[in-house]
C-alpha cells in the first residue's frame, strides 16, 4: 500500500525507523530522538536495544523485550525420513579393475644414479663476488 493511498496519521501510512543502540551511550543519544518521532506521528519506532542498552530502553518504557516476554510451545512435527542418494555413482555397487596394479607405495625398480643419495647434491662451482686476494 502506498503512502498516498492510506489515510493520513493511520499506523499503516508511516514510515518504520529502526533504532539500535549498542551501549549505554548509544541509548542516551537516540531514545529521545525516537521517542520524539513517535510522539509527533513522523514514524512507527522500532527500538533495538543491545548489552548495556537494554535497561535504559526498558525504563523509558520499552514493553518490548524478547528475552522476558514467554514463548508460544513449539508445534512437535515427526522426523523426516532420511533422502535417498540422489548421486547414481553410489547406487551401484563395487566393482574390482579388470587388471591388477602394484600399489604405489610399494618400491619399484629404479635406475641407477652416479650419486649416493637423492638428497645429496654435488657442490657447482660458482663465481665469487667477495673474494679474498689469495
């Protein structure tokens, strides 16, 4: 509904302002702008009170408080049953390769190196840029 639509001063024609405040100082500087627009018909005011600012809001008259305001009972519904698999390579079962291969962690024949070892590498010779008039 649009806002020309609606009757003027009706609680469907105005705007909502959503407040939070995050503190004790927060609360202080915007609880008397909002209840200022409240009072004078410019919005609906929706106050958001977090950690500390919850008990200034609540003793300027905020009825609004989730935490202390009791519950309606949950509606107990059954358990779902579970999904079927919707991928069709785990609906067919296990098939063995058709050739058997050596396992990677097995060894294998290497080649013979000229080194010792793998991790030990021959020193290069290198130009020096320091060096000493020996």
């Amino acid at each position: 509904m649009t806002r020309a639509a609606a009757t003027p001063g009706s609680a469907s024609s105005l705007p909502v302002w959503l407040f939070v405040a995050y503190g004790g100082g927060h609360v202080k500087a915007l609880l008397p702008v909002a209840l200022q627009a409240q009072s004078q018909g410019l919005a609906r005011v929706v106050f958001l009170a977090l950690t500390t600012a919850a008990a200034p809001a609540r003793q300027a008259g905020d009825p609004r408080d989730a935490l202390d305001a009791a519950r309606a009972p949950r509606e107990v519904r059954p358990a779902r049953a579970p999904a079927a698999p919707r991928d069709p390579f785990f609906d067919q079962p296990y098939e063995a390769p058709a050739t058997e291969a050596a396992p990677s962690w097995e060894a294998s024949a290497k080649p013979a190196t000229s080194r010792v070892s793998a991790n030990i590498k021959t020193k290069r010779k290198v130009a020096a840029l320091f060096k000493t008039g020996d």
